[in-house]
C-alpha cells in the first residue's frame, strides 16, 4: 500500500520552530562532521536559528576563509544551477518520504529576495553618487557652498592634502639627490680607473 504524501508545512509558532531548530541542530552538525570525514568533502554550514541567532559548523579539516573565497569564484550562472540542482535533489529527497514541497515556490521566493536586496543596494550607490557629485560641484565652484562648517571642512582636507603632497615632494627630491650622488661617486670612481699614473724616470 502507498503512503499518501503529505505536505511540508511551515510549523506554526516562533516557539515551535525554535524547538524543532533547537532539537535538530546537533543532527545537522554530527551529518556534517560524518560526511567531511568519510568523502574529504569541505562543508560550511550557517544558519540563522528563528530568533536569529547564528550557528556555524565547518566539516572535518575545512577552512571558512578558503571555502568561502572558492565559492566567491564561481560564476552566478554555474551557482544558479547548482541551486536549481540542490531543490530538485531536496524534493526527491522528501518525496521518499512521503512529503510533498513547492521547488518553484522556494524558488521565487529566493528570487525575490534576492532582487529586493539588489533594489537596496543600487539604491545606496545611486545615492551616494548623487552625494559625490555635490561634493565635487562644490570643489569646482566654492561660491555655490552657503554653510561655513562645509568650507572649513573643505579648508583642512585642503591642507591635510598639501602636507602628503609635501612630504611625498621631499621624499623623491632626496631620493633623487641620494641617486646623483651615487652616480656621481661611481663615475668618479670610473674615471679614476682609467687614468694611468705617469712612470718616473731612472
């Protein structure tokens, strides 16, 4: 006799699933371990529990630096189908189950995620690049700023400047001196080389 298929519903009640997450977190955290041991698989694992709170397992000998620095050099196309390829190993999985979940659901639900933070984000870049531009027309045309405190800012950024441009001045000019007095030692010492000494007459 089949097994009806029931459908995976989110628990009702922050307590609830904090007690589920609570209850479940050291499986997920042992199956960790057990798997990057037995495959020399390198496993990070973050979560954010339901009251927010994190909890990172890192499998047997696996490095957070050097993972996340490999998964930042992946392509966005070849991690979009690997996220598609996990959902469909994560439905297959349930449904041995007898469990049944919506793949395309999670799916634009993480895609409208995602597009929101992108929104947020070219929203604080177009912001700031408006704020650039204003410093920068009023770098142009002084006249144009009215606050005092804006100028005298201005002013010290002004001079804070002049001093890095002088010491980096001075630097190079003795830097070059340094240099033509060696060249000029060793020229010396070149020519001194060259020269043959008169031989004295018995």
């Amino acid at each position: 006799m089949v097994r009806p298929k029931m459908q995976l519903e989110k628990l009702e009640g922050k307590v609830s699933r904090e007690e589920y997450y609570l209850h479940n977190k050291s499986i997920v955290a042992k199956k960790v371990k057990e798997m990057s041991f037995l495959t020399g698989t390198h496993i990070l694992f973050l979560a954010f529990s339901p009251s927010n709170i994190p909890t990172l397992h890192l499998g047997h000998h696996s490095n957070f630096v050097s993972i996340v620095r490999r998964f930042s050099q992946i392509s966005y196309h070849d991690r979009e189908k690997r996220r598609h390829d996990n959902l469909q190993t994560m439905k297959s999985n349930y449904e041995k189950e007898g469990y049944s979940i919506d793949v395309q659901k999670l799916s634009d639900a993480w895609k409208v995620k995602k597009i929101e933070e992108l929104r947020k984000e070219l929203d604080k870049i177009k912001n700031e690049l408006i704020d650039l531009k204003l410093r920068k027309s009023y770098w142009e045309n002084p006249q144009n700023v009215s606050s005092c405190e804006m100028i005298k800012d201005m002013e010290e950024s002004l001079l804070l400047s002049l001093q890095f441009v002088l010491k980096r001045k001075i630097e190079l000019t003795s830097s070059t001196t340094h240099f033509t007095s060696d060249r000029a030692r060793i020229e010396i010492h070149s020519d001194l080389n060259q020269m043959t000494l008169p031989t004295t007459r018995k």
